[in-house]
C-alpha cells in the first residue's frame, strides 16, 4: 500500500476535526478557542495541497475532501459565529426568532464558492473572489474584537443588527465576486516580482502588533482593497 497518497488526505481531515471542535467551542460561547481551533484547521488545508503536490499524489478524491473540510472550518463554524452574534446583540430587527439564523447566510455563501471553486480553471495562481479561509479568519474575529476591546463605538456597531446583517451580506458577496485577488504564494524569489506581497504583509504585521484581534478583520478588508487597487493599475 502506497502510504504517501494517503497522508494529505488524512492532514485534510485533521482539518475536518478542528472544525469540529471549533464548533463545539462556538457552542459554549468560547470565541477565542473556536478561533484557534479554526486557525489550526486553515494551517492543515495549506498543508494538504503542499504534500499532494510535494508527493505528486494530487487526486480528484483530495480536491472533494478538502472542500467538505473546509465546509465545515470554514463555512460552518463563520455561519455559527454569526448566529451567535446576531442571538447577543440588540434587537434592531425585531424580537422574531428567525432573525440570528440569518447568520447562516454565511454558510451557505461558503458552500455555494466551494463547489465552484472545485470547477473553476481560473482559480489556479490566485483566487477570483474571497476565500473561505479568510472570510472564516474575519468573521471567527468579530467575537474576539467585542470581547478584548474597550471602545464602546466598536461595541454599539458589533451589537447592532443591522450592520451584523450587511456584514453577513457582504461575506456572502465578497465569496463569490468576481473579482481577482493576488495569492500570497512566492514563486520567484526577487523583491521585484513579490512587492504587492511584501507590503501587504509588513502592514498587516504592524496592523497585528498595533490592534492585536482588531487588526484581523481590518487585514482582511485591507487584502481585498489592495487587490482592487492592483486590478486597477494591471488594467492601465
């Protein structure tokens, strides 16, 4: 039996296995090990494809699993992290029941770039929309900012239902958009060919160490922008 085919699919479902927990921990109210658990499951997705390709064992087997993975880390536990959200804020739409589910829009937006992910040639150097990763990263977020930050403007906005609403819309649009987003991955070597890269990650360093959990949402909002302004430019 070949082992090596084997090993990314089982560092995929280790995957899965955060995401579980993670889910479990939304449960209990715990943001910040939910948060964690989610960062570890998104830590073994970039590794499943780098051993597929490092053992040259890249399967249309891995490309489901690692969908259904990332359903779960990356669609499940956002989707759950906003219905909380909505069930602890203000009651800005109402008192109906039916409101904190609208946090699932999440989800299913998720769900929907997964699938299309899987037969989208273009998506091979960069992605064309936001990934699931980095919309799980910003939303798996939001909890941690209420809880760790002393600006009440930032907890009357993360409270309110309306902009926890058009923050769930948005996700679900930005998934799926058709807009191109640079990759953070190096090919070549030289500062030449990495300078959107390498500026997009200084500043998110000093975002980090400037905002701590704040800076997350804020980095993610800033990829997407960068993108925007370097389609620009590519297009001149």
């Amino acid at each position: 039996m070949n082992i090596k085919k084997h090993i990314p699919n089982l560092i995929t479902l280790i995957n899965l296995f955060c995401g579980c927990i993670a889910v479990v921990f939304i449960s209990e109210a715990n943001y910040l090990m939910a948060f964690y658990m989610v960062c570890l499951g998104i830590f073994f997705d970039f590794f499943d494809g780098f051993f597929a390709r490092l053992f040259k064992v890249s399967s249309p087997l891995g490309l489901q699993l690692d969908s259904l993975a990332d359903m779960v880390t990356s669609g499940v536990a956002p989707g759950y992290v906003m219905y909380s959200l909505f069930t602890n804020s203000a009651h800005e739409l109402g008192t109906n029941p039916a409101i904190p589910f609208l946090g699932f829009i999440i989800t299913l937006g998720s769900c929907y770039r997964l699938a299309n992910f899987n037969i989208d040639t273009r998506q091979t150097d960069s992605f064309i929309g936001l990934p699931t990763p980095a919309n799980a990263l910003f939303i798996l977020s939001l909890p941690l900012v209420l809880e760790f930050s002393d600006s009440l403007m930032v907890l009357e906005i993360l409270t309110n239902q309306w902009v926890l609403l058009a923050i769930t819309l948005c996700s679900a649009y930005i998934l799926n958009a058709e807009i191109p987003l640079f990759a953070l991955k190096i090919k070549k070597f030289t500062v030449k060919d990495n300078v959107l890269q390498i500026v997009f990650l200084l500043i998110s360093l000093i975002m980090v160490i400037a905002l701590q959990y704040l800076a997350i949402p804020l980095i993610i909002i800033f990829y997407v922008l960068l993108s925007v302004v370097n389609n620009m430019f590519l297009k001149k």
